[in-house]
C-alpha cells in the first residue's frame, strides 16, 4: 500500500504471510475426514482399501496399491520371501491405462514391501524417474510404474492387533516432487485416520473365511448309489463376501434307503455357519439312530433337541426327504435291482416346496407335509409327512431361497420361474440341470444358492416281440 506525503507517494509497504502451513493444515483436516468417511462407509475390508486408496491419490501420490498380507505373514517362510495379495490400486486421472487387475504377488526379503513388514515402519525410496528397481515395486505395477517415469516410492505398513495386516504403497511420477517427510507423515496419518475402520473390516474378513472354511468342510460331495445320480451345488452370495447357512446334505438310511436335506439358518456371519453345522450334524445323529422313522419324525426330534440345547439359534428352515424302493420292489428284488417303483417321503419346515420334474419336461411342487419353521412349534407336536411314488426318469430338486428370490419380485413368480428353467433341462444330465438353474439366478440374486437334485433311472424299455 502507498505512504502518500501531500499528494505525492513516498514510498510503498508490504507483507507477506507463508501460508504454506495453513494450506497444509487444511489439506491434513480435509484428507483425515474423507479417509474416516470413506472407510466407514465400506462394506468390507477390499472396498475399504479401495476408498483410501482414492483418498491418497491424487492427493498425495500418484499411484497407490494395498497389499494384504496372510494371517502367518508375521512368521515368513524360510527363505524369507513374502506373499501378498493386491486388493486396491489407484492411478491419478491421466495417467496411461494398464494397471493390472487384483493379484498375488510374491517378492523377496530386501524387497521395499518385504522390509515394511519386517521392520513394521515406513520404507522410503528415490530414484532415477523411470528406472524403478526391482526391490522397490511390486512385479505386477513395476513395467507401469516405469513407463510413467515414477521416480519415489514408499511403503507404509497397517497394523491390526499388533501384527502386520496389510502393507499400503504410494508412487509419485513426472514432475511432482519425492516424497518427502512430510508427505510420508501425511500418509501415515491418513492410515491412522482410517485404522479403526479397517481394523474392524479384517476382523470381519478373518471371521468370513473361517466361517467360509467351516461351511465348505461341511458341503461334501454327495455319496455314489448304484441306480441314483445325485450332483449338489453351492453358490456363495454375489452381493457381498458374507458367509451363509444354507447347506444341503445326503447319506444312507437303514433299509436301503437314501436321505436328501436341504437347509438354511438365516444369517451371515460365522455364527450362521456354526449353526448350520451344529443342525447338519444334529439332523445326521438324528437320522441314523431314527432312520426308519417317517422323515417328519425325525424332523420333530430335531426341532425338540434344538429348543431344549440352544433355544436361541434363531430361524432355521429344512426340507428331509427319504427315498427307498416300495415294500413290493424289496420283496421282489432284494434291493439289488434298479426295477421296480420308488417312493419318497418328505417333510418341510418353513422351506420352499420340493421340486418333482419327470423326464417328459413335466414339473410340479410337493406341497404335502407343510410344517413352520425350526423352533416355533413345542416340543411334542408332530410334523407331518407325506408320500409320493416317483416316477421312472424323473428329477427331485431340493433348493434354499437364494435360487428364487430377487429383489423387488413376489416369491411366487420366482417359484415359477424355477419351475419352467427346470422343466426346459429335465432331459440334460442332472449335474448340468444344477449348473443351468445355478446359472439362470447367479448374475442376478444376492442371497447365497444350495441345492440338491437326485435322478431316478430312466423307464426299461419294454421287451420286443
């Protein structure tokens, strides 16, 4: 501004403020609260690192990748290298396309992530633009990280429980200055933000894949059976990485006769799988020492022992069923034939109806022996259960709800539906029936897919003249 003396100017005066701090100040308030709003906001520990991975880049770096890291990485293998799994990657707007997709990559004990993990600090790194070492980036992002000229790298490690959970790399290429101490300070802060969120999120991913490991030791493969064809198929939930408690299930019954169950423990989370597991099994124990029994009864028994073992187990739907050669078959074959009818008998608990399809493309559903669900009726109430002859050919479809439901759409037009797909593939092989049904639902349900499909042998031809 001007010092004036009459009406000339004397002189002028001025001043400057550094507002480097202020800006810095802003942009740390500012990255701190869009890296705890957009964590939280996540679903699950992949979307998590995604969202701060935006949050990095543009503003701090020009790439970043997360890395996670196996639960035994605490304790690396002999030869020291290390295995991790990319989950987010993130380039600033501008930048050449070629990010490979989500990955594993494996990199030796010098190597920058490596020495994050082991060293459980910031691992800083300069270079030459364009001339990235191998001990810096990771092989999948090393040939892109170069073609951009990436000339500073740093690799910042994420605790969870005291251990090392997850590794996050940030890279600044072109003209943008190294990153130094303060951008790295920034950085750390940022994860920090964001620590007790993705925390949480690993938790809950830890708790899904033992959960995952618990439900897949239980889903075996059906057992084999001279005259009957059984193929099973399990379809996790595309909507999320949940773990569910539908499970199916088959094995023998005294007299020859084979058991089929379907079932489904509402829930998510590892406790739905252990509650399927604990019915599985239950229903197992139940049918071996009661297996003459109609399948309501031992149904029945299964509903008291629940009540009176864990009343809290929360809802629970089943379907039994018991297929066996009619007394006449028995009689006249000694059960070693495939001649002679079949007959089933089933119960249901609060589960969608059974599913008869028979080899001329026919379909209808068993809607006998209707029953609520687990744990509503007392203990000594009957379950109903009721007989069908099966045809020569046919198909009997055992299912949960996730291969019905969809959004927005009444569960009768789903039963339908399901009705006229399985109609359509009554002739194919039974396993290829599962895989077309599966097929027709996955791209668009959100709930996870169990079923269970069993064929009988085809009609004998009759004998020429």
């Amino acid at each position: 501004m001007p010092v004036r003396d009459g009406g000339g100017v004397l002189e002028w005066m001025a001043a400057c403020v550094d507002i480097e701090e202020q800006w810095r100040r802003e942009l740390r308030d500012s990255l701190l609260g869009r890296a705890a709003a957009a964590v939280t906001e996540s679903e699950n520990a992949p979307d998590a690192f995604a969202a701060l991975s935006r949050v990095i880049v543009p503003s701090l770096a020009d790439e970043c990748g997360i890395y996670l890291l196996p639960e035994s990485a605490g304790q690396p293998p002999g030869d020291g290298r290390l295995t991790v799994e990319r989950v987010a990657a993130t380039a600033r707007e501008g930048l050449p396309a070629g990010l490979p997709p989500r990955r594993e990559e494996r990199v030796g004990p010098g190597h920058l992530l490596a020495r994050a993990v082991r060293e459980r600090r910031d691992v800083h790194r300069s270079f030459a633009p364009g001339a990235v070492p191998a001990d810096v980036a990771p092989p999948g992002v090393r040939s892109w990280l170069s073609r951009t000229g990436a000339h500073s790298g740093v690799a910042l490690p994420v605790l969870v429980d005291g251990a090392v959970a997850a590794v996050v790399t940030a890279f600044v290429c072109g003209d943008r200055a190294p990153i130094g101490p303060q951008h790295r300070t920034l950085m750390r802060e940022v994860v920090e933000q964001a620590h007790n969120a993705l925390s949480q999120a690993l938790r809950l991913q830890r708790t899904q894949r033992v959960a995952r490991a618990l439900q897949r030791s239980l889903l075996t493969e059906p057992p084999g059976h001279p005259h009957l064809r059984i193929a099973a198929r399990y379809l996790p939930s595309p909507a999320a990485a949940d773990v569910g408690g539908d499970w199916y299930d088959s094995f023998p019954l005294p007299g020859d006769a084979l058991a089929l169950v379907i079932g489904d423990v509402a829930g998510h989370d590892l406790g739905a799988a252990v509650t399927m597991g604990r019915m599985r099994n239950m229903l197992r124990a139940l049918a071996a020492d009661h297996g003459r029994r109609p399948p309501g009864e031992v149904v029945r028994r299964l509903d008291a022992a629940v009540q009176a073992l864990d009343p809290d187990t929360g809802t629970t739907t089943c379907v039994m069923a018991r297929v066996e050669r009619g007394p006449e078959a028995r009689a006249g074959t000694g059960g070693g034939s495939a001649k002679g009818p079949w007959r089933l008998t089933y119960t249901t608990a609060g589960h969608p109806p059974p599913l008869l399809v028979c080899g001329d493309g026919g379909a209808r559903f068993l809607e006998g022996a209707r029953g609520p669900l687990l744990g509503i009726l007392p203990p000594d109430t009957p379950r109903d259960s009721a007989s069908e002859e099966l045809p020569p050919g046919c198909t009997l479809l055992l299912y949960t709800d996730g291969l019905v439901e969809r959004p927005g759409e009444s569960l009768d037009r789903g039963l339908e539906r399901l009705r006229r797909n399985a109609a359509a593939l009554a002739r194919e092989p039974v396993g290829a029936l599962c895989d077309g049904l599966v097929a027709t639902t996955a791209a668009t349900g959100r709930d996870d897919i169990a079923l269970i499909a069993l064929r009988l042998p085809a009609p004998v031809p009759a004998p020429g003249p």
